[in-house]
C-alpha cells in the first residue's frame, strides 16, 4: 500500500545537489559557538568538540557538562 503523494515545502531536498552546501553552512555556525563557549576538547592544539559525518554528529567531551 502507498501513501497519497504530499509536497514539501521547507527544507532541503535528500540528494539535492545543494544540501550538503547549505548543511556545512548550518552546522558551521554550531561548531563555531561550541568552540566560542569552551566546550569539547583539545588534542595538542587540535578542536575536537564534535565529529561529523554526512548528517550525523558527535559532540565530545570530557565531562558530563560539557555535553
């Protein structure tokens, strides 16, 4: 059984050939105010408060509140 056909009208498109633009765009601004407010870690001079993958995102930390 298949579902009627609905429109989207916000966000962007799965495989769109801009979403993985407009996505390190966001996420960006995020990384910047992690690393602004002091949270994640260091290795040597190296900014390690998140990791990311595609669309999926791992924030680091050295302790509970830094989460």
């Amino acid at each position: 059984m298949m579902s009627d056909a609905f429109q989207v009208t916000c966000g962007v498109h799965q495989g769109g050939i801009l979403s993985p633009i407009l996505f390190s765009i966001y996420i960006d601004d995020i990384i910047q105010k992690v690393r602004q407010y002091g949270y994640g870690i260091y290795i040597g001079t190296q900014f390690v408060g998140s990791i990311l993958y595609a669309d999926d995102i791992a924030l680091v930390s050295c302790s509970c509140h830094g989460l």
